[in-house]
C-alpha cells in the first residue's frame, strides 16, 4: 500500500513482520455536538487484511468507515495509512475504492460506462486502456458479457458486482464495503460473499467490510472487530470471537449463546507439573452447581471462592443427557432449521438454546463438559 497523506505523523506503529500496518485508526473520535459516534477507536488493519467491522445498528461501524475514506474528518485522534497521517487527506487523494449499500449505479450509463468512471480521475493500472481494464474487471466479478447493458436490468447480486468492479478500476490500496449484501436475500448473500472473499484474495487488497450480520462477518473475514457504542469491544479472528468472546455483549451479539452467571463456591487447582491438566470452579448458579474450566498449568485464571463468574456455552455444547455438569429444564419452543433443530428451554425462568438433530419436548436434562464452558467476566466484589 502506497504512503499518501500530510505532515504531523505522530509516527507509526509497527506491526510483527516491522512494517507499519496498512490502516490504523490512533484514538480516533467523531463527535456531533455531544454526541460521539465515534469514542476513541484503536484498530490495526494489516496489509492484504479482510478486515470486518460488525456490531447492532448505531454502533459507529459505517462512521468508522467514513473516517477512514475520508468522507468524515476526526474530532480527535490520527488515521494512517502505512504509518502517514491522512485525517486531512481529501477523500479522492487517499487511493480508496468505496461500494456503498446502495451501489450508487449511474442509471443514464451502460454497465462499461459505469466501471470506467472509476478511471475518469485515475489512470489504468500497467496502461491499460480504459475498455482492457473494463474488460478485465468484468471478467474478475464474472460478468463477461454485460458491458453494454443498461444497470436496471441486473440482478441485486449483478449489481453489486458492477459497483464493486468500479470500485476496483483504478486499482486502488484499500477497497471499504459498508453493507454491500444488505438489500440481497439470505441465498444470494451466501454466494455473494464467497465471490466477494475469492475476489478480495485473488488481487490481494487491502480490505474493510461493514456488516450487521454476525454469521456472514465470521464466515469471510481474517479479523473482527464486534462494534458497541462507538467503540471495538473485542478485536480477533473469527473463531477467537466466537469462541473466546471478551465479554457478555460479545457472547450474546455473536450467534448464540446461553451466559450463566453465579457464585464460586469451590476450586480445584492443578498442579504446576500437571500442563495437560486443567483448573475447575464450582459455580452456584440458581439451584445447580456447575463446573468451569479456569485453565491449565501457568495459564488458569486467578478465581477464588466468592467470586462471581459470568461464563457462556454455545448451543451445540450443551447436550442432551450428556456432559459433566447437568441442568434440568422443560421445552419451551423448537424450530426446525433443516440441518439441526433450535430448541429454547426453560430452566427455572430462564432461556437455555441447545441445538438437536431430534426433536425434544417435554422434560430434558442438558448438560455440558468444564472445558466447554468459556469464562467471559470475574467479579471480585
């Protein structure tokens, strides 16, 4: 990624291979009157990264993004961009293709007329000339034959495809997507964001991708940054996030997931000459005791009795007679999903999600094993 930008660089920071990374946000704040949509945000994005910002309506995902276009100006705070200070940068300096949630088509202008005004202000990469490059990037989003059609005769997906090749013409660092799929249907989503993600890896862009969908933020990014309130609550890789949530919002926003909270009552310490072995609390939690795991040998969490420990269990954990620690409940609903069933159970007045190949109803006991439990909160008070 090309240096671009003006003098007053604090400096940057480098990422592990020494390089400064290709996108980095440095206390970044956007506030309209006294309100911040923005609060003091720190991201890293690395080069050939496909970065994803998810989060709940109102979060700051898509402000974030403008920052880093350039649409917006920082209230406090740098964006760089490989280490060069860009928060004065005008939008068409900064080397940045955008596709907007709409797509913003020209509808006077064929489909080829459309991707090569992407290149009225920029020149062909390798000088190329405008049909070439047109040609090559409707080859890319696989639309080879549509050059001379009118936008409003594409599909949704075809559309988003157009606006993503213009985005691409000029050969841009850094490609940002804030909600491109969000108009398509669940199916086409699918398949789109498969096409997306080849595309992104076949040319090796810079990427950041905006999404209020959980599932499709943990299916095609390289790391996630789950947005609440302005400001990143936890910043991994997919599986990390899903896994290991840094917090209660996170567990809950992220799929789903059934959070317990209680009272430690016991702990069993390992050993330090024990590595493969692992600490466990007994956690009261209503009428049940449960049992978590805290980790092993130089790496278990400091936990004592009285704590209060918040942890959580994904629903395909949580079985049907089976697992360690047990918890009797009724059926409250299933619905059906193909695949598997999602099974809501009332224990004690609250909602438990476990999911089932068959169907349950009635009486059940779930359960779950120490080490399926994950530990997101431990309150000393």
């Amino acid at each position: 990624m090309k240096a671009v930008g003006s003098e007053g660089d604090r400096g940057p920071a480098r990422g592990p291979d020494g390089d400064p990374p290709a996108v980095e946000l440095d206390g970044v704040t956007k506030r309209y009157g006294e309100t911040a949509a923005v609060d003091s945000v720190s991201l890293r994005i690395r080069e050939g990264e496909f970065f994803t910002l998810v989060g709940p309506s109102g979060c700051g995902k898509t402000t974030t993004l403008r920052l880093i276009a350039g649409f917006e100006t920082p209230t406090a705070g740098a964006v760089r961009f490989v280490g060069e200070d860009v928060s004065g940068v005008p939008p068409e300096r900064r080397d940045v293709g955008v596709v907007f949630q709409n797509y913003a088509l020209f509808p006077h202008m064929t489909v080829g007329e459309n991707i090569g005004y992407g290149l009225k202000f920029a020149d062909s990469p390798d000088r190329q000339s405008r049909d070439e490059r047109v040609a090559e990037l409707l080859e890319l989003v696989d639309l080879p034959d549509a050059a001379d059609r009118d936008p409003e005769s594409l599909s949704g997906g075809q559309q988003q495809r157009v606006a993503m090749a213009r985005a691409l013409a000029p050969s841009p660092d850094l490609l940002l997507l804030d909600e491109p799929m969000s108009a398509l249907d669940a199916q086409l989503r699918e398949r789109l964001r498969v096409q997306v993600r080849a595309i992104q890896s076949e040319l090796g862009i810079t990427t950041v991708y905006i999404t209020h969908d959980q599932e499709e933020a943990l299916a095609i990014s390289d790391r996630m940054a789950v947005m609440r309130a302005g400001a990143p609550e936890q910043t991994a890789a997919p599986r990390d996030v899903y896994r290991r949530p840094a917090s209660q919002f996170v567990a809950k926003f992220i799929g789903d997931n059934n959070v317990f909270v209680g009272r430690v009552t016991k702990v069993t310490e390992v050993s330090a000459d024990a590595a493969d072995d692992t600490s466990v609390a007994a956690v009261d939690v209503g009428s049940e005791t449960l049992r978590v795991a805290l980790g092993g040998a130089g790496d278990a969490l400091d936990v004592a009795v009285g704590d209060r420990l918040t942890f959580c269990v994904r629903p395909e954990y949580l079985r049907i007679d089976g697992g360690e620690s047990r918890i009797r409940a009724t059926v409250a609903n299933a619905e059906f999903l193909g695949e598997t069933t999602r099974v809501t159970l009332d224990w004690d007045g609250r909602d438990l999600v476990v999911r089932t190949r068959d169907p349950l109803s009635g009486g059940v006991v779930a359960g779950f094993d120490p080490e399926d439990a994950h530990v997101v909160r431990v309150d000393t008070s």
